[in-house]
C-alpha cells in the first residue's frame, strides 16, 4: 500500500495545532461563551485550558507510544485489544466531532462574510467545505503552507485586538470576578476553543520523527493559545458589553467598530482566514481518522485509499466534506460547536483511561514522553484529567444529550452488529 509523505516538522506541526485551535475559538463561541459566564469569561478559559492540558499530557504520552494515525481508536484498540467495539465507535465519534466542527466554524466563517456582502449563509458554508477539500486533496505540503499563511494573518489580527482592548480604561477590571456556577457552565462551552491539538496526532504518519516531534507540538501549542485566549478576552469584554457580545455573530469586529468601522471591517476580513483555517485543518485530521480505522479495517477499506500521485485519502476527504455539508440545516453555529464538544469531552475522557489501563496493564511499553506523577504505578494527573472532563461534560444543554446519546447509540450498535 502507498504511505502518507513524512514532511512535517516541529515548526509546522506546532503551526497546524495553533491555527486550529485559534480560529475555533476565539472567532466563534467567544461572544456565547461570554453571555454565560460573563465577566469572568476569562477563568473559563483557564478551567478549559487546565483541562485542555490534562488531555494534551494524556495524547502526547500515547503519540509518542503510538505514533500512527487514528488517534484515540489506536489508543483504545492497544488498551483494549480483545473489545475492538470500543476503540472502533471512539474514532466514529472523534469524526463526528470533526464534522460538527468543519460545519460550526464554515457557518461562523459565512457569519464573517456577511460583514463585506449578503448572500446565503448555506450556500458560503457549503463552498468553502467544498474548496477546502479539495485543496486537502491536492496535497498535504499545500494544505501546510496555506495554514503557514492563514495562522500567522490570524494571529496578527488577535494582536491587534488585544493592543486595542489595552487602550480601554476598563481593560483588567475583570481580573477582580469572583468565579460562579456559570464560569463553569461558560468553561463547558469555550473548550471548544481548544480543540484541535487532538487532531494532531492523526499527521503522525506525516510527520518526521513522531515519536517526539508531537509531544512538543501539542504542548507548544497549548501554551501559545492559552496566552492569546486570556488576553482577547479581556480585552473583548473591556471594549463591548456582555449582553452585545453574547448576541453577536461577530463578535471581535463588533467589539472594535465603535473604535473605527474600518478596523472592525480588517478584522472582519481576519477572521475570514481564521475561521476557513480551521475548517481547512478540521477536513484535513477527519479525514485521516478514517484513513487509520480503514487501514485497520474497522471501517471500508475504500477509506485508505490514496491518490495515485498526491498520495492524500482523498475518498475519506470526500465523505467528510458530504457529511460537513448534510449537518448544516442544523443551523445555529453554539449548536454545532456543543455536539463537537461533547463527543470530543467523551474521547478525551478514553484516552485518560487508555493511558491509565496502559501504565498498569503494560509498563514495559517503550514511553519517549511520560506524564509525570505516579502513585502506586497509577499516573495522577491522567486521573484528574478524566474527572475534570467528566465535570465539564455535564455542564451541556439538554439538546446536546440528545443528539449525542442518538449518536453514540447508533455508533456502539452499528458496531456491535457488525462484530456478530
């Protein structure tokens, strides 16, 4: 069989989880995040960054063990390798996620384009998931360059943002908020802004020297984001009230327009490549989750099937763009980002026990990276992390439960048929 070309090195690498992470968040589910937990907005994104990390430590062990594509259904298949079910409707799961995600933030991307011209949110939605594909068709190295490109105009725009939030006198007033029930509830739902990192271990098979080149990717970008994250949220709620900030669509130019129209229109224009970077990346890791289950044949085998001269699973890419395209009558983009959410909450919380079940089923395994912190053989801070994520699990609307539940049930029994 054809493999996936190793071009990805750390700088790149740590470029792709950046740019996920940063146009999922900050550009779409900031203004909700905001009308929940309001001022303290900004402790919701440290809760959600602390757990963020406890999965990111938990991954970048497994990634170094384990260093192919699939992500949590390798884990899980190594942890359990007699009930195959279990790993086999985690990576169904993570490509639900995956799909909600592509479709939330090409809805918050056509959210954006509303700003230059008026036309069908849908339709814009349905382009871009289009294009995007099949620029990740064409091949990985092109996909990178444009994230290279994409990442560093987002970031600029956060830049300016937070320069400009400074020049508030009220910017830092809410660094004296008092946590509630609601900054918990808010953390439930700007979590989100820290997907992707997740998704970076699905490039293993692209990647030079895996084994340590996405630990320090993982935990780079986790770093980088989280510093961003704290200091635009300050600076959003100094420049915009809490109520404006919750109901806009978008909520960074909305924020900077009563400064100058002609900023708020750039960092309209900013979010643009945020937001279509991160659709770019989320087409791109779904994909490959199928390519791994394909080639392990817990999927068709169709799925692994590369391009004859770009070497790209160009036949998963494509289902991945048709299922993006089927959610999007669901509309709403907090709906979306919540049932990405949720199942990604759900594969984090396997992996923390995936890493668990290792260390004591097989600790003679070969660890390049370990989580630090054992007692009695049990690694501590994998065991906080899948309390945490179970604490933020629960913090959902009830729609969400029922569209996850749904799913999840029609995972485990497809699954369960299929293995009789």
């Amino acid at each position: 069989m054809t493999e996936l070309k190793r071009v990805l090195g750390l700088p790149m690498l740590t470029f792709y989880g950046t740019g996920m992470i940063l146009g999922a968040g900050i550009y779409t589910v900031i203004g909700k995040a905001a009308g929940v937990a309001g001022e303290s907005i900004w402790l919701s994104l440290i809760f959600a960054a602390f757990s963020a990390a406890l999965s990111a430590l938990s991954y970048a062990e497994l990634a170094s063990m384990f260093p192919s594509v699939g992500g949590v259904y390798v884990y899980l298949g190594e942890a359990f390798p007699k009930t195959k079910w279990i790993s086999n409707s985690s990576g169904l799961m993570m490509s639900l996620a995956g799909v909600a995600t592509s479709a939330a933030v090409a809805l918050a991307f056509a959210g954006y384009v509303q700003h230059f011209i008026e036309f069908s949110p849908a339709l814009i939605a349905c382009a871009v998931l289009i294009i995007f594909t099949g620029t990740n068709i064409l091949g990985i190295q092109e996909t990178s360059w444009m994230n290279v490109v994409f990442t560093l105009i987002e970031v600029f725009g956060l830049l300016v943002f937070i320069y400009l939030g400074t020049q508030s006198p009220k910017f830092g007033e809410a660094l004296y908020t008092m946590p509630t029930f609601a900054t918990l509830s808010g953390s439930a739902l700007i979590i989100f802004a820290y997907f992707g990192f997740e998704n970076m271990v699905n490039f293993a098979e692209e990647t030079k020297n895996p084994e340590k080149t996405l630990p320090r990717a993982i935990l780079l970008s986790i770093c980088i984001t989280t510093i961003l994250y704290v200091l635009v949220a300050l600076a959003a709620i100094s420049l915009l009230p809490i109520d404006q900030l919750a109901h806009s669509k978008a909520p960074l130019s909305d924020a900077v327009h009563p400064i100058s129209s002609k900023l708020a229109g750039a960092l309209g224009g900013i979010a643009l490549f945020a937001t279509a970077n991160t659709v770019l990346i989320a087409l791109a890791t779904t994909s490959r989750i199928l390519y791994g289950m394909a080639k392990k044949k817990a999927v068709p085998a169709v799925f692994c099937k590369l391009h004859p001269t770009r070497q790209t699973p160009w036949v998963a890419d494509v289902l991945i763009c048709v299922l993006s395209i089927a959610i999007l009558p669901l509309g709403k983009v907090e709906i979306l980002a919540s049932i990405s959410s949720f199942a990604t909450m759900v594969a984090f919380f396997a992996v923390h026990v995936a890493l668990i079940v290792l260390r004591v089923q097989r600790p003679e395994l070969e660890r390049p990276f370990s989580v630090p912190f054992s007692f009695k053989g049990i690694p501590v801070l994998p065991v906080m992390g899948g309390l945490v994520t179970l604490l933020l699990t629960l913090q959902f609307e009830k729609t969400v439960y029922v569209v996850g539940a749904v799913f999840l049930v029609i995972i485990v029994v497809s699954q369960l048929v299929r293995k009789r």
